[in-house]
C-alpha cells in the first residue's frame, strides 16, 4: 500500500508517463474493491453492538454503541448458543482428525507402493470428485434416516472420513516430498508397513496435513446443508443452523443475530489471519492442480 | 494352494509369513476406507436415487409403499412449470453473478499482478475473506444492509443520488431489494458475486504467474500501452485458467442453494423469483414428501450440468496450452 513513489523504478519498463496512471488506476481498482469486500464485516461488528431499533433507524449506524451485553444475553436466549458453537466445534475436530489420519494413510498407499490396479483405482477416487454433490441430497436424507443417523453428528463426520480430495492432496505432496529411500530403509529395518506410516511418513506430512486440515476444519465449521437435513432441534443444531433459526423467528432481534454471527465468523478470521497462505493454497488446490 | 508351486514359501517362519503378506496387502488395506465409505454413502446412494427416479414413494409411508411409475416423475417435473421457473431463475442468477465475477476478478488480479507484487499476500487474504465466511453469516449481514428503509446500501445510495455530478445515475427512490420481484435475484446474484471473486482473482493470479515475463518486457521495448499488454497478452495466454475458472463456476451456480435459500427464504422469495432448482428439489422432498419426483429431479439437473460441460469444454477448452507441467 505503501509507495506511489515507486512508479520512477519503473520507467524502463514501460514509456514514462503510462505507468503512473495506470498505476493510480490499480491502486483505485484495489482500493474499492478491498472497501466492497470488508464493509460487511465492518457492519456486523458494528451492528452487533447496537439493539435491534439502532440498527433499523436512518442513517443507520456507522459506529460501535454500547448494547453487545444486551445482545449477549438475548441471544442466549433464544438459543443456547454455546452448545450451538461446541457442536460446531466437535463436529469439525472429527471431521478433521479422521480425515487427516485416512487421507494420509491412503494417500500414502497411493505414492508409495506399485500394486496391481494402483492407477485405475486411483482414477476412481478422482472421478468420484466430479459427482455433483446435489445428487446426493435426497438419498443422503434417508440413508441417515435409515441408519437412524438423524440429528447425530457422526452423519456428518463418518461419510467424508476419506474424502477423494483429501487422498489427492496427500498423494501428491508424499510423492514429492518423501524420498522413497526412507521408505526403503524403514523396511529393511524391519518396520511394518503400518509402522513406517506411522513414524517416517506423518511426521514429515506436517505442510500437507495442516493445510488438509485447515480446509476439513473450516469446511465442515462452514457447512449449512448437510447439518440442515441432519439436525432437527436446538439442543443439537450447530452455529450457522442456530443463526438461520434465530432469524426465522417473527420478531428478529438483529441485534443478537448479529453477535451471534460476529461470534461464528471471528474465530475463522483468527485462523485466517495467521494461516491465509495455507488455506488459499489448499482450497484453490483442487482447482489449480486437478 | 500349497500342492502347487511355492515350497519356499512353506518353509518361512511364521513372522516372515506375516512380513510378506502385510507388505503384499498394506497398500489395499490402506485405501480401503476410501472404497468402503464411498461404496456406502456415494454409490449405493446414488444408484439408489437412479432407482427410486422411476417409483412414487412418500418415505412417510414406509419401504413398502414404493411403486414402479415408469418415466411418470420426469414427465411430472417436465410438465410442471414450478420447475421451469427453477430453472430459469438458477439462470438468471447464475449469468447474473457468474459474469460479474469474472469481470471484476480478471482486472483484480491483474491489478495486484502488475502493481503490488510486494503486498500481493495481503491483498488476495483481504479478497479471499468472503469465500471462508459461512453462508449463513454472510447471508444475514446482507439483508440488514439490503433492509428497505434502514439499509445500509439504500442508505448510501440516496447520499450518492444527493451528489451534484454524479447524483443523475443514482435512484432517487429508495429500492425494496428483498421485497420487489425485480430486485431479488440482483440481491442474490451481488452477494455470491461478493462472496466468490476473491476465490477467482487467486485463480487468475496463478494464472497470471505463469505468464513468462519477457513477453511484457518484449511488448514494452515495441511501444505497447498497459491496455494493450492485457488485451495481447494477457487475456489470451489466461485462457486456461479462465476455462478452469468458469467451468467451476457453470457447475457451482447450477447448484445454486445456500445463498438464495437464506436470503430470500425457504419460500424462494416473491413469487418465487429467488426459488433455485436445488432449492425446488429440496423443497419437493422435504416438505412435499416426495422423493421419486425429488430423485427424478436431482437426476434431470445432473444431465443439464454433463450438457452444459459440454458446451463449455467445446467453446472454452481443447486449445490449452500443451507442456504446462
């Protein structure tokens, strides 16, 4: 953001003159854009601390008041919110923490060893990631409802256990990262195969496994479909279901909602902020490397 | 087994025994959970689906009650104009937010791309923020800002048509985004536009990446204008990230569902404008109860999603650029 100085330095690259000017253009682009992009944010933290009649009154407000502790307490009262983020909070760490050990493992499997069908089964696993997911809406419901799978979390956490694209991201990053002679020699020290998994490849993951894990976790933190077929009351509902019920309700308190959706989104900004790079490359990855 | 060929191995110990079949079989058993998963809740799903498209069932009313209706529930969808109109409000929600994204991440990214290499980190975690923010967040934030009378938009719209110059290309009237056919499906399209450029602009970023640099430098020794790089150069060496790009799109926005279902409501707004076809599907099982003419629906969207490929890979793909590894 710095330097509309610079422009100087490079005036060999292109014609003086031209490059200031498109240069002010880009920071402008930027400019708006970034201000588009974060302004919502801004007004969620700002709403959160203001009553629903604050909110709704002309010009609305454009600063923080002093009604987050009523808010608070209304929300609670509406929905307890807590259980709400702890069953968010669970449903993720499962997802997570299973998919990274059978992702790893199977990802192992695939960029380690030659065995009979290896890239025809390998094909598979990427080809099941070009079903639509909307296929699936319909049969899912009543699978979970057969199962009697209805309004517990593992109907959400056990599906994705081994999810295709997790396999893919772990294969591609053992079998390029991981020399196959530490394999070799773990072997011949008499390590089993499950051994050398265990304690020559998942501590040399650590990248790939942090940045799967960040896209499971938030993923499943995220998802709004999936637990709006499975859960049916509020003592089992995660945040975001918890949020949409709040919101349906006749007399909306803005106001709460909004600390509410504050209180959902702020932890991910944390993790983002201290994480961007490996979350955009993960999610991205699918798209860039497939 | 044994009378056959192998007498060495009758002769290993049982450890060695044990060696040879974990190293033989360790890789199978390794991926298994991938096949046994997706066999339970992927396949048999989906095959199931198939099956049940062509029976009448109210899964209220028990296995029991499933009965072979032929091709009666694609007809029934065909025939029902509920679901035409699905149809045609997923499309004009989805050229209405797939364009504009694409149009405001290209020069996005190329802005970051050409003048801020150093704070490119910074700029594309600020964009990418939407993207990780939970639907139903995003969702509620927008209608307070698209509130009618107190919206914040609506709010900064009459200041802009209050403006000497510029004001004429303001609305003077305050506009009823949630409440007004007209302004529905614009309401959603501009929050999923928000929501997705970001994830385009580090698309087209590493798109832009991969573009050699003497090409610039070469047309900047010839006299070429920044314009005229990025209408040379750029945009046609971009082509493949862009097919990449608008393929993920074409398929997201068919599938369209958790934006307009929050924000316009499980009713699909007014008169149905905001009704998605995954919305419809949705509706049709869960309130309606019935899931043959759900199934039969999910399977038409899938057909309409391979055709749509389709299109998109013979207009867009085929000229990728060779040896890109």
């Amino acid at each position: 953001m710095a330097a509309p100085a610079r422009p100087t330095t490079h005036v060999t690259r292109a014609r003086a003159g031209r490059v200031p000017m498109s240069r002010w253009g880009a920071i402008l682009l930027l400019a708006i854009g970034a201000l588009i992009t974060v302004a919502p944010f801004y007004f969620m933290f700002v709403f959160a601390t203001h009553g629903r009649s604050e909110i709704f009154q002309l010009p609305p407000p454009v600063w923080f008041g002093d009604n987050a502790t009523s808010n608070y307490q209304s929300l609670l009262e509406r929905t307890p919110f807590w259980r709400n983020l702890w069953n968010s909070l669970y449903l993720a760490i499962m997802a997570t923490v299973t998919t990274l050990f059978f992702c790893s493992l199977a990802g192992y499997a695939f960029a380690m060893y030659s065995f009979k069908g290896r890239e025809l089964l390998f094909s598979i696993v990427l080809a099941t990631l070009l079903i639509p997911s909307t296929l699936n809406i319909v049969p899912f419901a009543l699978i979970m409802q057969a199962l009697g799978w209805i309004d517990t979390p593992r109907a959400l956490w056990v599906p994705g256990m081994a999810s295709a694209f997790g396999i893919f991201l772990m294969r591609q990053y053992i079998g390029s990262a991981i020399p196959r002679e530490l394999v070799e020699a773990a072997r011949i020290d008499g390590s089993s195969e499950f051994g050398i998994y265990r304690r020559v490849i998942l501590p040399l993951c650590g990248p790939a496994l942090a940045t799967l894990g960040l896209v499971t976790f938030i993923n499943s933190w995220n998802n709004f479909l999936g637990p709006l077929i499975i859960f049916r009351s509020n003592e089992t509902y995660t945040a975001p279901l918890a949020l949409r019920s709040i919101q349906g309700l006749v007399n909306t308190d803005w106001g709460a909602l909004m600390l509410g959706v504050a209180l959902t989104v702020v932890p991910l900004i944390v993790v983002f902020v201290f994480a961007a790079r490996q979350l955009i490359d993960g999610l991205t990855s699918g798209a860039l490397k497939g | 087994m044994q009378a056959r060929a192998h007498p060495p191995t009758e002769r290993l110990p049982i450890g060695a025994r044990w060696n040879n079949f974990q190293r033989r079989y360790a890789p199978y058993i390794f991926i298994s959970p991938f096949f046994i998963l997706f066999a339970i809740f992927g396949l048999f799903p989906i095959l199931f689906s198939l099956y049940l498209s062509f029976q009448s069932w109210q899964p209220a009313a028990g296995l029991g009650e499933m009965k072979f209706v032929g091709w009666r529930n694609f007809t029934d969808n065909l025939t029902d104009p509920t679901f035409w109109q699905s149809l045609r409000n997923t499309a004009v929600i989805g050229i209405e937010s797939g364009l504009p994204q694409h149009l405001i991440a290209i020069p996005l990214a190329f802005a970051i791309h050409m003048a801020f290499k150093k704070a490119q980190g910074f700029l594309t975690a600020l964009y990418f923020l939407p993207y990780i923010t939970s639907v139903v967040a995003i969702a509620v934030i927008f209608v307070t800002i698209f509130s009618w009378q107190y919206g914040v938009l609506n709010a900064l719209l009459t200041f802009l048509a209050g403006l000497p110059v510029i004001g004429g290309l303001f609305p003077q009237e305050k506009i009823n985004w949630l409440g007004n056919r007209e302004f529905v499906q614009p309401a959603v399209a501009a929050v999923v536009v928000w929501r997705y450029v970001g994830w385009n602009v580090v698309l087209y970023l590493s798109g832009l990446q991969a573009i050699p640099k003497d090409l610039y430098e070469a047309a900047s020794v010839d006299g070429a204008t920044t314009g005229q790089s990025f209408r040379f150069i750029t945009l046609p060496l971009l082509r493949p990230i862009m097919f990449v790009a608008i393929t993920l799109t074409l398929i997201g926005n068919l599938q369209l569902f958790e934006e307009p279902y929050i924000i316009a409501g499980d009713s699909g707004g007014i008169g149905n404008v905001a009704l998605t076809t995954v919305m419809y599907m949705y509706r049709t099982y869960n309130f309606y109860g019935d899931a043959g003419l759900a199934a039969a629906m999910s399977w038409l969207l899938f057909v309409l999603i391979g055709a749509l490929t389709l299109v998109n890979n013979r207009i867009f793909g085929r000229e990728r650029l060779s040896g890109s590894d």
